[in-house]
C-alpha cells in the first residue's frame, strides 16, 4: 500500500529526487499534526475529516484524490509515531515564523470546527505551537483569530 501512495507521488508531484522527498516528507508532517488534532478529543467527525481535506488541497495546491492519499499515508505515520518532534522538527527547519504561525492557526480550526474546544486539544496546539517556537503572543493572537478568545 505504501509503495502504491509513493509511486502516486513520484508521478503526480514531478520534483527532483531530493526535493521530493523533503517537501513529501515536511507535507507528511503537517498532516499528521492535523489529524492528530481531529484525534485529540477521541471523536472524529466529518466536518474534522473535511476541513483536513480542504486544508491539505489548499495548503499544498494538490488535487482531491492527491490530498487523500497524503492523507491515507499521514495516518499511517501518526499511528507509528511516538512523539512530535520528528515532525516539528521537520517544519522547524523549512517553514518561516510566518508559515508556523500559519500551521498553529489551522490547528485552532480544526480543534474548534466542532464547537467544542476540548482541553486536550488546546493542550496540543500549546504543546506544537511551544515546539515549533511560536510566540506566546502569536498563540493567543490566533486563537482570537478563529474566535476562540
């Protein structure tokens, strides 16, 4: 399965080799970040799942089935992992203060599409915006942004 979701990206993405692999790999590292924000309050439900999907297609300008199958391969990664950092870290390298920022506040609307902001999903937005070196100030100001304040 893995083999067929990567030659779906050797085809569809047409970047060389290494930039391939590290804009594959940092894309993976968004995702799973978002889907383990749909997990955090043990309920996922389809509005989650379809504001993940329209964030990947426009983050990342892919396609529909593209976005899926990033998705599909993210979840994956999310149940194997065993901490944040190897993803953090990742983003900490290639994205700018803004593009972090950016992430934090994509996390907030997928922590709130439900209406409900559980504790343990502000905990995670705190816990990646903290490791991914997002000010304080920046936290809170997207909060306020999703409406969350």
């Amino acid at each position: 399965m893995l083999n067929l979701i990567k030659l779906f990206f050797d085809r569809h993405l047409a970047l060389s080799a290494s930039e391939e692999l590290s804009e594959q790999q940092l894309q993976l590292a968004t995702v799973v970040l978002f889907l383990e924000m749909m997990h955090m309050d043990d309920k996922v439900e389809i509005t989650e799942q379809e504001l993940i999907l329209s964030l990947v297609q426009q983050n990342f300008s892919l396609a529909a089935e593209q976005a899926a199958a990033l998705i599909e391969l993210a979840e994956q990664q999310r149940k194997q992992a065993t901490d944040y950092f190897q993803f953090t870290s990742l983003i900490n390298k290639e994205y700018s203060p803004d593009q972090k920022v950016r992430l934090i506040e994509s996390l907030w609307k997928i922590a709130f599409i439900d209406g409900v902001l559980d504790m343990n999903e502000e905990y995670l937005v705190r816990k990646i915006a903290d490791l991914l070196h997002v000010s304080h100030t920046d936290f809170i100001m997207t909060k306020n942004r999703i409406g969350l304040g």
